[in-house]
C-alpha cells in the first residue's frame, strides 16, 4: 500500500510540475486568455461599426414616394477636348 502511494504522489508532483512549469501549461493558457482578450475588444469595436453602418444604411433607404439624387462631386478638371476630330467612319 506504502508503494501504490509513493507511485500517486510521484505522479502527482510530476503532473504539477509539468502544469506549473512547462511551456505548454499556465503560461500558455494566460497568452492564450490575452490574444482572446484581445479578440473580443476587436470584435467589439467591429459590433459596434456594423450597428453605426446599418443605421446608416437604414436612414439611406428611400422611400416609394421619394426620388433618389446622387450629385458626384470630382476633383480633376474636365478632359481637354482632342487635337483632331474623332469621326465614327475612317474616309
């Protein structure tokens, strides 16, 4: 009995030690719970611009009895006219 109980606190401190102190144990699973962390701020922030988008897109929405405009404002000026006339047929 004193030998089955000397193999379970054996494999007890081997196990914690490897839980403690090993790479792939406690400090993998905080680098891990900080990159989640971090993914959910993100995904927060993304919640967050997909519900400004859509109130947007809501307030954009016209309505059956409304007309739509779209004035395109650019900032190059027109092209110049070409040097030569351009005809549809070659003479």
């Amino acid at each position: 009995m004193r030998i089955f109980a000397a193999v379970l606190a054996i494999t007890l401190l081997l196990l914690q030690g490897r839980l403690w102190l090993s790479d792939r144990g406690l400090r993998e699973v905080s680098g891990l719970q900080i990159s989640v962390d971090a993914q959910k701020a993100a995904n927060h922030e993304q919640a967050q611009r997909n519900r400004q988008l859509s109130a947007e897109v809501a307030n954009l929405k016209v309505a059956a009895s409304e007309t739509f405009y779209q004035v395109v404002r650019t900032n190059t000026p027109a092209p110049a006219a070409p040097a030569s006339p351009v005809t549809a047929r070659r003479e």
